[in-house]
C-alpha cells in the first residue's frame, strides 16, 4: 500500500482502500455493464493496467533518484528501454509501427555488436527469454509471439496494444521536437 500511495493510485485508511486522483481516473476509462471475459472489458483493462505499472514504475525511479537503492525498478527500464530502441527506429516513418522486434534489436546494442543491452551473464539472458517467451512473468503480456528463424535468430511480434502504446509514445516525441523548434 505504501508504494500505491507513493504513486498516487490509492491509500490505506483503516481498514478501507480509498482511490487518489489517479486510481479514479483508471477507473473511468473501465467500461460497466459487459462481461469481464469480453473484448470490450479487455483492451481498456489492458490500457489501465499498462498505466498503473508505468506510475507504479515512475514513482520507482524517483525512489531510486533519491538514493533509496531498494526500490530500484531495473527490469522495469530495461523492458522500456527495449521498446523505445524500436519505437526510435520508426519515429521518422509516419506508417504505423511494426509489431515484429528483431532479436538482435530487442536484446543486443546494434545489429553487429556482440554487447548487450546491460552487462548481463548469459545465464540472466536466458532467464529474461523465458520471461519473454511467457515462461515468466510481466513481459510475457507484452509479447504475442516469438518466431525462430535459421541460424539461431528471432522476431518478436509485440501484441496490439503495446503497438498502440509505442506510436502514442513516437507521437508525443514528434509534437515535443515542434514544440521545441517553434
């Protein structure tokens, strides 16, 4: 609870959970009166959960700013980082982003480079492409699927709504570099 606090979403009083500004507006955007199991439910509760981990994250990150090294969100940036190396790649193309990530986009510094995102052992990269493939936790929600190609290569086809979230994501950059030329 004391993290929910902390990033706005709710608060503990006694024995009940009142909501802050930002736990009622999630809460508009759920639609009432259909099944939860429904499309409908769905894409907004995915929408609304995407948001409370990107608050939850960012309050986080402040946390980690201000030196309390325990609540440091690591697995959190990198996963963002991964996403925003691709939304980057089309943020001069005005078609609609690509939902496949290439292996060695997702996962190394460049196309040719033998580096990886963060210095980690090969042993941790295996563990995070359990994660990715859905043997894991969080990230499994954000990949459809993964499809191996010859010579140990492979796509990553990110679901529908990450998709969304990434071209929301290229256009408020877009309309920051006109606000900052203007």
């Amino acid at each position: 609870m004391e993290i929910l606090e902390l990033a706005g979403i709710g608060r503990l009083m006694g024995d009940e959970v009142i909501l802050e500004d930002l736990g009622l507006k999630l809460v508009q955007l759920l639609p009432t009166g259909v099944a939860l199991i429904s499309e409908e439910f769905r894409r907004p509760a995915e929408e609304v959960r995407g948001a409370i981990c990107i608050a939850l994250a960012a309050m986080l990150m402040d946390s980690a700013i201000l030196g309390n090294g325990s609540r440091r969100p690591r697995t959190y940036l990198l996963w963002m980082k991964r996403l925003s190396r691709h939304c980057a790649r089309f943020l001069p193309i005005p078609d609609p982003i690509d939902k496949c990530v290439w292996g060695v986009e997702f996962f190394e510094r460049g196309r040719r480079a033998k580096q990886y995102v963060v210095g980690i052992s090969p042993r941790q990269r295996e563990r995070e492409f359990a994660d990715v493939v859905g043997l894991g936790g969080a990230p499994s929600r954000m990949i459809e699927r993964i499809d191996v190609k010859p010579g140990g290569k492979f796509d990553i086809y990110l679901k529908d709504s990450v998709v969304a979230y990434l071209e929301r994501l290229r256009e408020r950059y877009r309309e920051r570099e006109r606000g900052r030329s203007a």
